[in-house]
C-alpha cells in the first residue's frame, strides 16, 4: 500500500522556521522525484518546490526561493522541506507528491496545515 504520510506542521510566528517531513512507503522511492505542494484558502493547489529523485536537482516556486529548502534521503524514504523566514502568506496546507514520469504515476499525501500567524 503505498502511503506518503507527512509531519511536522503546526503553528509559527512569522520569521519562524519550520521542518515538514515526508515519510514515503510501498512504492521504489530512490525512482521517484518528489514535491512539495501547497494551497492555501480558497486558492489553487500550487508547487512549492521539486527535487529529482536522486537529488541532484531542485525547484522552487520564486514565493519561497531563498527560503525554503527540499532535501531526501533515500536511504530512509523521506523529502525534507525546511522553511525559514516564514510569512504569512505561507499559511496553506503542504502536501508531499511523488511522481515517476516514466511511469507517469505520482502519489498524494493527505497534507499537512502550516499557519503563520502572531
């Protein structure tokens, strides 16, 4: 059963940091590029930032470009994203996506709500 499960969401002050985690299951995640994505109240659900699934590479929507930061560790199935300098406009709810292009399958998380606010 394949199963992306993300933690690590909550409430922060703006300029705060934050770590989502992903834990990914039930599927090759080593073949796998991964995403973050985000929505926000009544808004369109919207890439966040995207790394390849060796982690060589990595994208980031130009909103969080300097800021936040997508890492993986395949050894243990999990994307990282770390986010700093929060503001917020970040507030939205943060799903983790996998997707194999070859394949052309990708996989949901059930998300995870991060609130900036004072």
């Amino acid at each position: 059963q394949v199963q992306l499960v993300e933690s690590g969401g909550g409430l922060v002050q703006p300029g705060g940091s934050l770590r989502l985690s992903c834990a990914a299951s039930g599927f090759t995640f080593s073949r796998y590029a991964m995403s973050w994505y985000r929505q926000a109240p009544g808004k369109e659900r919207k890439l966040v930032a995207r790394i390849s699934s060796t982690g060589g590479s990595t994208n980031y929507a130009d909103s969080v470009k300097g800021r936040f930061t997508i890492s993986r560790d395949n050894t243990k199935n999990t994307v990282l994203l770390q986010m700093n300098s929060l503001k917020p406009e970040d507030t939205a709810v943060y799903y983790c996506n996998a997707i194999n292009y070859y394949l052309n399958q990708d996989y949901w998380g059930q998300g995870a709500q991060v609130t900036v606010s004072s």
